[in-house]
C-alpha cells in the first residue's frame, strides 16, 4: 500500500469536506490523520491529511481536483526523505543538535552537507560523516559571497530546504528568492528591541524577564518572515547575561529542530506572512 500526504489551501466554501473524504472513500483510502482550519477572515480553507491505500498519485490528483475550487492549492506528497543543507558560521549549538539528532534518525532527511563561512565547525561536522564546505566572505562584497555560496549549493540539486543554523550573514533579495519559502532561520526573540552585539547583554541590562527564540522562513522583510515555531522561559534577577544566553541557547536549538521537523512532515501553509501549522 501506499501513502501520501495531501494538502490543501483554497477558498472555503460549504462541503469540502464532505467532497474531499467522498474521494478518499471512492479509493479506498484509509485516512490516518487529517487536521482542517478555517481563516473567517480570508475565507480561507486549510486541510491536510495522511491517507493509505493502493492508488495512483496522478489519479487522485485529478479528481481531488474535480471537486475543489479553481484557485485551490492541492499537492500530494510521497512522505520521502527531503533533501536538506545547513549552513551555519562559529556558534555550535544549534547545528550540533540538529546533527546529533540526524544521526539518532530524528530527522526524516538526507543531510546533503553543511556549508558555513568559515572552516571553524568543520571537525565537529565531520564526526558524523558529513561533507563540510568553507565558502569564505573574506576579500569579497556579500554579493560575490553569495554568488560563491549559490554555486555550492548548486552542486547539490534540487533541495527542499536550507536551515541557517545561526548563519550570521544577511541574505540579498537575489539569494531569498532563488530559494522562496524554502529557507528556516533561528534567532532569540528579543528582536526588533536588542539589535546587533550581543543581545543576551543588552537584554540582561535592561531586566528582561522572558528569554525566547523564533523559528522562521526568510524572506527579503530581515528576521520577519513567516514564524514557523517559538518558545519562551522566564528568567529573574538572579540570572546574569551569561546564563540568559545559556538559556536562550538552549530555546534556540530545540525550537529550530522543532521546525525543521515541521517542515519535513509536510506540517506548515505559509501564506501572506503568516502559517497554519498541522
């Protein structure tokens, strides 16, 4: 048997439902999950289900497609392993994590490689058997670095996402749209009110209570694209700014891998600059 995952995004009007599930049923299918939003204000429709059973793709496709409305979004995905690359710069934790849980079969990915802007994390990577790329900024304008940067990833085909795991370099419009939708980055969630070197400090001198992180979509909007996951902890006056980056850290990597693991599900609708996540 086989099983896809099919979702779909159009405008709502009454009986999807009802017309969608009398598909899977003239199939045969077996509906393993299935999650359904409605956006009043939009009028919006969103659906995502799991189904098992013996058919074609292509047939379902077709007459998925007979009952919704023109300008619904429908794509029913094979669960594959997709095809990822992350980048990352000096800091550790978060693509330390991501690589540990790779490798304890977490992640329902092909790691294709990690490329960073420097070579500081390459033995780190390297003890997972994981090729490791330098493509250095030094001499070059961002966008000959970039330039450099999009050959590599190149070299890898066609890939379903790149995760910035804490990759300190801002993306051009150029690179952001070569890759729509399909790049997650992390930060703490202090922004836009502690901009630049470090933060954690700034947000210690200015007694902060709450230490989080956003996970996110890039796009050409500079740390304010689509917000896939978030987290927060509490803090107090007896942590200094050392502990509150320890901390924020911490937040920083499990809600990155929270992410990546949403998108490899096949979880998240971006639209506008908002998600529904299933």
């Amino acid at each position: 048997m086989k099983k896809y995952r099919v979702l779909i995004d159009c405008p709502d009007e009454k009986g999807l439902v009802y017309k969608i599930s009398s598909i899977f049923f003239k199939y045969d299918l077996n509906i393993l999950s299935n999650s359904e939003f409605v956006d009043a204000q939009k009028n919006l429709f969103f659906m995502r289900s799991v189904v098992e059973g013996y058919i074609d793709g292509n047939d379902l496709e077709r007459d998925l497609r007979s009952v919704l409305p023109n300008r619904a979004t429908l794509r029913i995905i094979a669960p594959v392993k997709k095809s990822i690359v992350l980048m990352a710069t000096k800091e550790s934790h978060a693509l330390g994590d991501l690589l540990i849980r790779y490798e304890a079969g977490e992640l329902d990915a092909d790691i294709l490689g990690v490329v960073s802007n420097y070579d500081y994390l390459r033995p780190l990577v390297e003890k997972f058997d994981i090729p490791f790329f330098t493509v250095s900024h030094e001499g070059l304008s961002r966008e000959e670095h970039e330039e450099k940067v999009m050959a590599c990833l190149a070299n890898f085909g066609k890939l379903d996402y790149i995760v910035l795991a804490k990759y300190m370099r801002i993306l051009t419009p150029k690179f952001v749209e070569a890759y729509a939708n399909c790049i997650i980055n992390i930060h703490h969630s202090f922004l836009p009110a502690f901009i630049g070197a470090n933060p954690y400090k700034q947000a210690y001198e200015r007694g902060v209570k709450i230490i989080g992180a956003t996970a996110h979509f890039v796009n050409n909007d500079l740390d304010e694209g689509p917000i896939i996951a978030q987290d927060v902890k509490h803090v107090d006056h007896a942590y200094n700014w050392q502990a509150m980056q320890r901390l924020g850290r911490d937040i920083e990597k499990i809600v990155l891998s929270r992410a990546v693991k949403l998108a490899l599900e096949d979880r998240i609708f971006v639209y506008g600059n908002k998600t529904v996540i299933f």
